[in-house]
C-alpha cells in the first residue's frame, strides 16, 4: 500500500510526470541526493544464489525464495528496514558480483545470504571494495557477532578471559571462519578448527581451500593434528557450525572446567544438549526449543537500522564488536544464569540498542558518512 495516496490529477503531476522530473534533475546534480528523495536510504537487497540453505544445501534460487522472504520480514519487524529478496539464477562468483552490482544503486546495502563457501568469500570481498554501500554477509558475520554475544556472557558465569581460552571451532566454512576472525577480535588467542578431513595445520594438503590456508596461518600456533576428539582436550569453548551428531560425551568430558558449548548446527545439533548438559557449565544451539538460541536475528535488523541511519560505507570490525556488546548486555546482571546467556529475539530494547551502538561505532571510526544532527542522536 502506497505511504501517500494518489487520488487527483495533481497527485499523479508529482509523483509522475512532470513532477518527478524535478526530483530526476536534482538527483543528476547531486547524486547524494538520492538518499534523501528515493528509497534508497532504506533498502537492503538480500541477495542469494541458493547454495546453502540453511542446513538443507544447494536448493537452487527458487527454493531459496521462502527463507530471502523471510528474512525481509524479519528486517522489517525488527529493524524497520524495507528488504528485498532476490535469488540469482547463477553459481558463478564473478556474476553474482557484476549483478549485485548492477543494481546496487537502487539500495543502501547488500545482505548476502545462503552462498557456499569458498566462493561466499570472495564474493563478498570483491563487492566489499567495488561498492559505495555496505555489504553484509549474514551468515558468517551475523552468526559471528551473535557468537561472540554469547561468549561474553558465559565468560561472565565462568569466571574466564578470553585470551586464556582454548576453543575448538568445528566447521571451518563461512561461519566458523567468521567465527574464527571475530574471537579473533575479542582476544581469543588459542584456536583450532576442525574439518571433515581433521585438524587444520600448517602443511596440511587434504580437504584445503584459500581460506582453510588463511586458517593454518593465524590458528593452532602448536601445530595440533588429529581428530576432533584429539582437539577436545583442555577446551574451555567447543562451537561447533558442522553438523549433526559430530561429537560424544567423551569428548566433552576432555574439555577442561566449567566448558562451554555452542553446538549450532540445525536442525540437528553436534551433540544433543540433553547428552552434553550434565557436562558443561553453559550449553547453547542453534534451536529455539532449548535455551540459549544462538539467533542471528539479534544482530542484522538493529546492525542494517543503526547502518542506514547513519550511511555508513562498510561494516567495521569495530561495528561488530559493538553489536556483541549490545547484545550481550541486554542480559542484566541478576538475569544472567546457565540458561540465559542471550536475550530473546523479543527483548524489548535489544534491536535499539545495537542499532544505537553500531551508529555511534561508524561515527567514531570514521566510515559514517550521513547528517551529523542524525548520527549525533545516536551518541
């Protein structure tokens, strides 16, 4: 339903011809100008080609039309942000980069969604230097920030740092490697990521890719080969972003005291919480039916909202650390248990909170380029 009715003949002058001409020439003169008359300031493109969906696979982009609707509702609930799904007929890395693109003049950022990984990688990295808006690719860095959320909580019931921890990351595709980067970020120092093919280490030749090399360089600094379960042992944090039933009880009994673990494949977690929970100090999935929802719907309604506000050109790191805060803080001291380290996708405050949070991050570190009366709203 249009925002303005169009019932007269001087309706349709302005919003047509030859009203909107003006607004056309205007826009020609200052292409900026474009944020202040179109839709342009907020709208966000989910882009997808359909080759991970979910914990389904490569379905192809019709398929992959429910979950980029979905995720546009979302963006609107939450964020007040306009989405628009669309799925691309191709798997071609360099044309998922010329069409995206193409029609990235038409929106204030880019959401990638449901890519594989290596090429997810690359595509976003390629779109992140060749365009003026922000690109977002939701499942490695809003999976990471909401991570990290939780962390930082659990840390608080366990009474651990985060450059003392040993954390074993099984998965090492797009999430875990965002993941990865973003415990990174926090002061995470000793990581191991684990694959099909085993731990990933410096002259491993089998299973790798040029991000799994990435992984070898700036993980397991011991060297650590083997299996999963050789990983396991003395890890205060196991996540896990692989698949089912990956895990035992073994395992989780080589962790070391008070563990932590994030197993957050779906539908089917590593390790079923019921077996894990005797074991470890916080359990957490991916799943709403157990507690503590690892949901990347905490973060990229409010991350978009605070973004478009401010018309950041790219999402920092610096952007992310302050949505995990933001999270994360909207569990009060006196609410914070084993069975509540992340707040509800209906907490009251969270989505305003990140958005305030990541507005004012952009404006610090320099990438906010919109209004400073708007971004000084948000200090």
């Amino acid at each position: 339903r249009n925002k303005v009715p169009v019932t007269t003949r001087r309706d349709l002058s302005v919003v047509y011809t030859p009203g909107v001409a003006r607004v056309c020439l205007a826009i020609d003169k200052d292409p900026d100008l474009a944020y202040n008359l179109t839709i342009k300031k907020n709208t966000v493109a989910v882009v997808s080609d359909g080759t991970a969906i979910l914990g389904l696979g490569d379905l192809g982009p019709r398929a992959a039309m429910p979950v980029m609707e979905g995720k546009a509702m979302l963006f609107k609930a939450f964020g007040g942000v306009d989405a628009w799904p669309i799925c691309l007929d191709t798997k071609d890395p360099d044309e998922i980069v010329a069409i995206t693109k193409a029609i990235a003049p038409g929106f204030g950022g880019i959401n990638l969604e449901d890519i594989s990984a290596p090429r997810c990688f690359y595509i976003e990295e390629k779109l992140k230097k060749e365009l003026d808006i922000p690109v977002f690719h939701d499942d490695q860095h809003g999976t990471a920030v909401v991570v990290l959320a939780a962390l930082l909580n659990a840390l608080r019931l366990v009474k651990k740092e985060p450059q003392d921890l040993k954390v074993v990351v099984l998965g090492v595709g797009a999430a875990g490697v965002a993941c990865s980067k973003m415990l990174m970020a926090a002061g995470v120092k000793n990581i191991i990521g684990v694959d099909r093919s085993g731990i990933i280490h410096k002259g491993r030749t089998e299973g790798m890719n040029f991000m799994k090399e990435w992984f070898a360089d700036n993980t397991n600094f011991e060297g650590v080969s083997g299996s999963v379960s050789d990983a396991m042992e003395g890890a205060d944090l196991f996540l896990g972003v692989a698949g089912p039933n990956m895990i035992t009880v073994n395992d989780i009994k080589k962790m070391n005291r008070d563990p932590i673990v994030m197993a957050m494949a779906n539908p089917d977690p590593e390790i079923r919480p019921e077996l894990a929970a005797p074991h470890v100090k916080v359990m957490a999935t991916g799943r709403s039916d157990f507690p503590n929802q690892i949901n990347n719907v905490l973060c990229f309604p409010g991350l978009f909202r605070g973004v478009l506000d401010v018309r950041a050109h790219q999402i920092n790191e610096e952007m992310k650390l302050a949505a995990a805060e933001a999270i994360a803080g909207a569990v009060s001291k006196s609410e914070l248990s084993p069975e509540y380290i992340i707040p509800s996708v209906f907490h009251g405050t969270v989505f305003k909170n990140v958005a305030r949070d990541v507005a004012a991050a952009a404006m610090r570190t320099g990438v906010a380029e919109g209004d400073k009366k708007v971004v000084s709203a948000f200090i």
